[in-house]
C-alpha cells in the first residue's frame, strides 16, 4: 500500500512537476536538432538513369530511409556519420556526410552473382564465363533438408534433376536422374566426382564438409569426362582450410520420424462384412450364418467387437540424430580443414536402425611459390540393423483384423485368425534380422606446380576401397524357420571394391591484345577397379544359439563367389576462347580406352563444341536496354558414352555342371546362353543444347530457359539367337531412343532490406522419352518397325511403359453381358474397353490393350525464403504431375487386392446388389475378380510441401559475450505434407516398401 500511495503522488504531483517534464523535453528536443544534420541527394546507376527504392541507412544508427521514384532521398543523420547504400543487384557504396548537405551516389552493379566460381571439368570458371548447362546448388539449402541423404538434399534443387525415393529406411538412398532415361540396359546414375576423383555414392560425402556442389547437364559440359558421362556428373568440392583463426563450426539436429498414409483399410466391422459378402457371391447372393463363413478365432473377434490393429503394432515413432563438427586453420603456409559426423536414427518399423561415422581431413601445404602439396582423406563407417524381409508393412496391412495376436502364454500367436495363408507379420518383425556393416575410404593427393606464367600442371592420385559385410538370420520362431520345421536359415555375405586413380591435369591461360582470352585443358587419366564379393546361404540351421555363425551345422550350405577387374585409360582436351567477355567458344574431346568392351573397339572418342554471346555486355544494351542487366544465349553440341554395368559382357558365359564318373561327383563347364560380341562398343548420347540466361531490373529477376534433344544410339541390348546355334542371347548395339526437353528455373530478390529479405524462386522440368528404333526389323511388311512386345518395348512410346487392358466400368444387373472365352461375367464384374466392338467380347491383344508411360509429364518445386532481422524462414514445395504408378494392392492377391476375404486391402467402395453404384468389383470366394488386375493402374501425381525451416539467429552482442562467432536455433520438417490420389505410404514407392518417414528436428549451429 505505502509503494501504491507513492507512485500515485508521483503521477498526480501537480503543475509544478508537469513544467518540469515539459521543459526537459524541450531542451532534449533542441538538443538532439542541433546534433543532426538534414542530408539530401540522388542515386543513380552506371548509366546516369535514377534508382528508386534504395536502402539509405546511417551506420550504427536506427535511422533509414529509401529513395523516391526519382532516386531522390532526404534523411536526418547526426553530425560526422556515414551513410550506406544498398538495392539488390549493386554493388554497397558507403559515404561520409562530414561537412556535406547533398549527395550524388552511383551505384555499380554487383559483380558478386556473376563472379562467383563455378566448378566445371578439371577447373573452375567464374559464373558469368560458364557456357555450358552447369546447376549450382547451394551447400546451405541443401543442409536445411532434415536427412542424411545428400540425393534427397538435392530434390526440387535444380531443374532436370529428378531424385526419387529408392528407400525409405534408415540409412537409405535416393535415384538421382538427369534429364530423363537414356538407356535400357545399362545404368542412367550420374557419376559422383568429389575433390576430382571419382566416389561410388553420393553418400561417401558428409553434407556439412560441402563447399560446393555443381550438376554438369549437357554433353558440352560432361564431354571431357567422356565414357561415364552420359547421364550426367555430379561435381562436388569438400571445404578447406583457411588463413587465420582457428574456427570450429558444430552442426546438429535431434527429431523425431512418423509415417503418413494415403489410404484406409478395412476395419473390423468392414473386414468381416466383405467376407460375408464373399461367400454370399459364391452362395447363389444368399448369406451364409457367421459360423460358416467365419474360423472360431475370427468368430470370437466379430462377437466381442475386439479387433486388431496390426499398423499400431508393426509401426512406431522414429528418433533421427546428425551430429558434424569441424575445425578450419591455417597459416600462410599451411592449412587444414579437418570434421566428424555421426548418424544415429532408429526406424519407424521395429528393429530397424542405422549408425554412421564419417571422418575427414584437408591439407594444403605451400612449399614454394610454385609448388604446393595437398591431401584429401575420408573414412566412413556404418552399421544398420533391419527385418530382412521385405514384407512386414504388406503383411501388416492386409493381415485379416480378425483374431488374436498373442498366444495365452504371450506369445506371438502364428495364426492368429486360424488360416494358414494370414500368419501373424509380428512374428518376423523380431525374429530376423539383417545386420550390414560398410567401410568407405577415400585418399589422394596431390600437387600443383606453377609451370611458368599462367601454365600450371596437377597430379592427382587416389586410392577409394569399399568393404561391405551383411549377416541375415531367420530364427528358428520366425515364418520360414515355422514353415521348416523349426530350423534356423540364412546367408552371410561380403563384398570388397578398391578404385585407383591417377590423373594429370595441365592447364594454359594467356591473353592477346588484351580482350582475347584462352584457356587450355590437358588430361592423361587412368582407373582401375578390382572387386570381389563371397556370400553363403545356409538353411535348416538347427540351433538359434550361434545365429548365423552356425551355418557349419546347418542342412545345405550354397556358397557363391565371384569378382571382375576393369580399368579404363583416357586422353582430354579443351581449348576455350573468348574474346572481352562478350562471345566464347569452346572445343573438346575425350578419348577412352575401355576394358569393358569388345576386342575390336576398345576406345570411343567424344567430342563437344559450345559457344555463346553475352548480349548484356554489349554498349547497345547499356545504353538503350537498361532494364536487362544479364543476357547470355549458349548453344552446345556434343557426344558422350555409356558403359555397361558389369564387365566381361562382350565375352561368352560358362556355366558350371556337376557329373558323377565311378561314383565320383566332377566338377567341368559347359558354354553358357550368352554369345560373345568382340564388336561390343559404347552406348552413345549426343546432345543439341539451348539455352538463355537472363537477369532483370538489376538482376532483382533472373532465370534460365533451356531446351535439349539428345539421341542415344548402339544401345546395350540382348539379342534373342537362334537355339541352333547353341546360344540364346548376345548383348550387341542395336536401337536408338530419344529424349528431348525444357528447364526453366527463376529466381526472384523481392524484398532486400537490411532487416527484411524475401526470396522465391522455382523450376519447371519437362522431359519425353521415346523410342526411336529396337531391333530394326519389320516382319509384317507395313513400313514400320516392329515392336518388341515381349519386353514392352513400342516404337514411338517411352522406355518403362504398361500395357494392359482398362477398365471402363462394372456390369450391372439387367445389361447386356457379352460372352467371353474361357471367362464367365456375372453383375458386379469389370468391364473392358473394346476398341472394336464388332470382332467379338474377347479381348484383343492388340486392339484393345492400352500403352500407359510410367514417366512423369513434369515435376517442378516453388522455394520462399524469408529473413526478417534475427529470424529466417524457408519452405519448398515439390510436384510431379502426369505420373501413372502401377499399384499392386488393388488386385494382387498376395497383397490383399483381390476381395476374397482372406486378406484385409485397401479400402473400396465395391459392388453389391444393393450397392449398383460401387466402382470395383463384387468380393467373391475362391478366386479373384476377373481383370482385376486393369484397376491396378493410378494417377500418382503429387503435390508435397517438401521441407520447412524456421531459424533464429542469436543477436551479436549475445554471441560475443558467450565467445562465439554465430549462433542459430532451428526447427526443420521434411516431407510434411503430400496430396495425392495415389494409395500408399508414398506416391514413389508400393506400400511393401519401407515407408518414407516424415521428420521433424530441431537444430543448433555454432561457430566458435
């Protein structure tokens, strides 16, 4: 009361106090103007033209203001400050106002975005002098994706980059494909090159340790690689040192992973009223009672109204950790970047769970001013555990609802609906096991020497060993060991690569009368690789005790061994031209020598030639098209290779045979199905780029528009031979298949102020494959070439493709139902298109089978990022639209599709006398709908809101008083949200397939 009673007199203490108050404002007031002084001016660019909207702000003072439409500014500043500049696009100017009332300020534009350094072939170039199709994307968007997968860091990131989901469990990694199929035996993953050698994952690289990351995507660009380059190269350069301080950075986020569906099934109630109706079809439409149709242990579940969620039990909440510290120093002579990242994440699925270490170290040593010496080392180490089969979320979601899951003693029940083909998928959840282990080293060194002006020369030599090792045990308790007696079974593997490299790199730069550039690249390469792999199955293993380590006691071991050595020798070239940064052409080759092919073509040459006209840098659109600020248009031409997978392919096959002489098992060989091709060559991709790039209202707006067309010729393809010859099949090159296309990507600086930053950008990719020719043949005489029909391959249509009949509807009662081979309708059954009515009900391979793509028709992503003073915001949203998936749990039976009422399925609106609406089939005992199999096709197209970031960075002043030099809190999701008509787990994968999470962390990132 007393503290009240004094704040009261203080308020109400009268005139006396208020004069008081109001005179010391006044004084504060004159005070303050005669401190400040009035500033006026203009900002104008290069040219002299006026810009609006310039940030004008005083140097350590709250004060700002912006330029009006004619450049003109006025702001009140005190005495001897500085004023800064800013408009997106510009160079920052800062100017000191002592003793000045008015200002003309010029601003330059900024050279940052188009000097920053591009990584290309066996150099680097500063951006505004790339002419080939080269996507840079940011190591710092990549890290804001909460995974461990660099391929998914890459989804949406740059445009004709596909990544889809290879797998969704723990420790997994995703399909990276550029600018669509090109092959259709051989493989279409891009080459990883990191630090100039040549790594067989994108994954064998720390995400954290990325300084840069470049996407080579026409043949001008990937010709110097040659025989790999095909379908595209991935460039990455890992940090380095640097010159001062000590720096340590930690990187790390902590979250959890749930599953989302795009689907229901069946529930209890459901499940039993589509077996009922089963049996009812079977039954002349009269229901059967509930002791016939149902097994006691079922009957029990429908009267007490106790069912089973078998998702519940079979899935759980994910923990995902990504820990990555590191350390940068250096001197003048000598630096070193040196970091370790551990991985922990524990599946949604039981039992599954990945841990990963990843070492690396940089050194750079200058020796002399010439000469300077470097090594790279990495070592990665991996451990994951997981249920080795395959079907635990298929048999979790058409296991019938209906019985009891444990046995009264509390354990797993086998059957726990009392039918044999439903056993409980608990039971392999926790009694196999899959345990792999992988060990990753990467090594090389190098040195640089300073030739002489401008000439330098670079040995790099390497050494990448992979080993990999898995043991897989079935217990004796899970399925297969119940279905063998009560024995054990399973294999015990191991795997070991090791990849030399040596290359030597000379580059030349010299100028003539100044605005003629040239630059000269020189390469000798050569790799090799050596792998072998040994593997053991073992079955009725009779005791649990040992594990896998018992297969010396089990019935039948078939061990297996195997192992191929190929190497490959290369000459490059490229010499480029440009004369004062306004027209550029470029010319190069690469020849390789190749261990892989025939014995008459060993080598393959590549060649490439792009030029371009950097039109903004022309005097006439200076001065006459100022709202242009980039403008560069680039044609490429050129040709690269393909290699087939595996070696010793152009050779014939011996397959081993087992005889008994006096009774004596002997061991000798027979020619095998594959005949030998000593013309064996490579697969050849070449490719007509074009392309513009752009940037306007000082390059506020930039984008880049590209369209391609690459033919690929002498596929890698296997004949079908004639048995006569005593051979039924050569890989020979034959057929040619085309992909053509268009990338747009656009980048927008809407706002950049100094506390408020927004930032859109997007990527459109659309891409048609077809197939041009196969076998070259036409049997039937009409001008065409025949189609393979036995592989699904169609002249005109795309690679991967279905065929099959499609459903147009169900009978119903009182139509019309036409008479079919071998197949009786009933009301309530499928109805097919017919393309021609008049030759008959049965369905005409031919004629009424419809060719669906499975390729999409485009994908692209929208990006925000948003800065607003301490706080920063980003989201991108990623579709793929035009995509037909072929979904196999709407018909096979195996996965519940087929309405019998043995297997719970997806949930349908099916058929029934007093439901003549439903689109699928009436359940029937016994046998699956006919056609059921055309419902199987579904749009899979998506819209997904890919990932979300929201951080905070802790003030300056915090960050200095706790020693550090930044600090910043985040939250990230990936894969939140996806919208689709496709029914799974994910609109990329079969519901069998480990589902695609979807995370949520929280990070910290440090400097020290």
């Amino acid at each position: 009361m007393k503290k009240n009673k004094h704040v009261k007199m203080f308020f109400l203490g009268g005139n006396y106090l208020k004069l008081v108050l109001l005179l010391f404002m006044c004084i504060l007031s004159t005070t303050v103007s005669a401190q400040e002084s009035s500033i006026t001016g203009k900002v104008v660019d290069n040219a002299g033209l006026p810009l609006p909207g310039v940030n004008v702000h005083a140097k350590g003072t709250s004060k700002s203001t912006q330029t009006d439409f004619d450049g003109n500014f006025t702001i009140s500043v005190p005495a001897k400050s500085t004023l800064v500049f800013s408009f997106i696009g510009m160079d920052e100017v800062s100017v000191d106002t002592e003793n000045k009332k008015n200002l003309k300020v010029v601003l330059k534009e900024s050279s940052q975005a188009l000097d920053e350094i591009i990584v290309v072939g066996y150099g680097t170039k500063k951006k505004s002098d790339v002419i080939s199709s080269v996507a840079s994307v940011k190591p710092e968007d990549m890290t804001k994706v909460a995974t461990s997968d660099v391929g998914e860091m890459l989804r949406g990131k740059a445009a004709g980059v596909q990544v889809s989901l290879a797998d969704g469990g723990p420790g997994s990694s995703s399909s990276i494909q550029i600018r669509g199929k090109k092959s259709i035996n051989g493989s279409n993953e891009p080459i990883v090159i990191a630090d100039g050698i040549v790594i067989g994952n994108i994954n064998d690289i720390n995400a954290n340790d990325i300084a840069s990351l470049e996407i080579l995507k026409d043949a001008a660009a990937q010709s110097i690689y040659g025989a790999r380059a095909s379908n595209g190269v991935i460039l990455i350069t890992t940090k380095r040192g640097k010159t001062g301080k000590a720096k340590i950075s930690y990187n790390g986020f902590s979250g959890v992973q749930t599953v989302n569906r795009n689907f229901d099934v069946y529930s209890g109630e459901e499940f039993a009223q589509l077996k009922r109706e089963a049996y009812r079809t079977s039954n002349n439409g009269v229901y059967r009672p509930d002791n016939q149709v149902f097994t006691p242990l079922e009957l029990e579940s429908v009267q007490s109204g106790k069912y089973i969620d078998w998702e519940k039990l079979v899935l759980r909440t994910g923990v995902t950790n990504n820990h990555s510290l590191s350390i940068s120093s250096g001197t003048d002579k000598t630096s070193i970047f040196s970091s370790i990242n551990y991985i922990n994440t524990s599946g949604v699925v039981p039992n599954s769970d990945y841990d990963k270490v990843a070492m690396r170290v940089n050194v750079d040593q200058r020796v002399t001013d010439w000469l300077k010496v470097g090594m790279n080392v990495s070592l990665q180490f991996s451990e994951s555990n997981r249920p080795n089969v395959g079907n635990i979320l298929n048999n979790a979601i058409n296991t019938s609802p209906l019985g009891q899951v444990y046995n009264p003693d509390g354990s797993f029940r086998y059957l726990p609906g009392g039918i044999q083909e439903t056993p409980n998928p608990l039971i392999d959840v926790y009694e196999t096991n899959t345990n792999e282990l992988n060990r990753n080293d990467i090594m090389n060194v190098f040195l640089d020497i300073n030739l002489a002006k401008g000439f330098t020369y670079k040995l790099n030599a390497s050494r990448r060993s992979w080993n990999y090792k898995a043991l897989s045990f079935n217990t004796s308790k899970s399925l297969s060991g119940i279905a063998n007696s009560g024995q054990g079974s399973g294999s015990i593997t191991y795997k070991d690569n090791v990849e030399y490299q040596l290359s030597n790199i000379l580059h030349y730069n010299f100028n003539l009368a100044e605005k003629n550039h040239f630059n000269a690249t020189g390469v000798y390469e050569i790799t090799s690789s050596e792998y072998s792999d040994f593997s053991n199955s073992a079955s009725r293993i009779p005791s649990d005790i040992l594990g896998i380590y018992g297969l010396e006691s089990a019935f039948l071991n078939t061990p297996l061994i195997g192992g191929n050595e190929r190497s490959l020798v290369s000459f490059a070239g490229k010499l480029e031209y440009d004369f004062d940064s306004k027209y550029y052409f470029t010319v190069s080759g690469r020849a390789d020598g190749s261990s892989v092919f025939g014995a008459n073509n060993k080598w393959g040459f590549f060649p490439a030639v792009n030029a371009a006209w950097n039109v903004s840098n022309e005097e006439f659109m200076k001065e006459h098209v100022p709202v242009i600020s980039n403008l560069k248009l680039r044609a490429s031409y050129g040709k690269v290779g393909n290699q087939p997978k595996d070696p010793y392919q152009s050779m014939a096959t011996a397959v081993q045979r087992d005889y008994i002489i006096n009774g004596v098992k002997v061991s000798g060989y027979v020619p095998g199905t594959q005949l030998s091709n000593p013309d064996l060559r490579w697969e050849t991709s070449t490719q007509l780029n074009l392309a513009a790039d752009f940037g306007l209202f000082k390059n506020r707006l930039t984008g880049t528009v590209e369209v391609y067309n690459t033919d690929t010729s002498d596929l890698l393809i296997y004949e079908t031979l004639n048995a006569n010859t005593g051979y039924t099949l050569k890989l020979s090159n034959i057929g040619k298949v085309n992909n053509k296309g268009l990338e747009v990507t656009l980048n927008g600086d809407l706002i950049k102020k100094k506390d408020f930053r927004l930032n859109v950008g997007a990527t459109f990719t659309k891409n048609k494959n077809s197939i041009v020719s196969i076998y070259g043949k036409d049997a039937d005489g009409d001008g065409r070439e025949d189609d393979a029909v036995g592989n699904l391959w169609f002249i005109g249509k795309p690679i991967d493709v279905y065929y099959r009949y499609k459903a147009v509807g169900i009978y119903q009662e009182g139509e019309n139902i036409p008479l079919v081979t071998g197949t009786t309708l009933y009301p309530g059954d499928i109805k097919l298109y017919d393309a021609d009515p008049s030759n008959g009900a049965n369905p005409n391979p031919d004629q009424d089978r419809v060719i669906t793509s499975k390729m999409p028709d485009w994908f692209g992503t929208f990006s925000l990022a948003l800065e607003y003073k301490q706080f920063d915001f980003s989201a991108d949203i990623y579709t793929v639209q035009g995509v037909t998936r072929d979904n196999l749990f709407l018909y096979d039976y195996v996965r519940g599709g087929s309405l019998r009422g043995v297997k719970n399925g997806i949930k349908q609106d099916y058929w029934t006398p007093e439901n003549p609406g439903g689109n699928w089939p009436r359940p029937r005992d016994g046998n699956d709908p006919p056609y059921i199999n055309t419902l199987g096709l579904q749009d899979a197209s998506y819209v997904r809101l890919q990932n979300v970031s929201v951080g905070f960075k802790f003030p300056e002043n915090t960050i200095k008083s706790l020693g550090l030099s930044n600090m910043r809190l985040y939250v990230t999701g990936s894969n939140l949200v996806t919208i689709t008509d496709y029914q799974s787990y994910s609109p990329e994968k079969e519901i069998n397939d480990y589902p695609e999470p979807v995370t949520c962390v929280i990070g910290l990132q440090v400097g020290f």
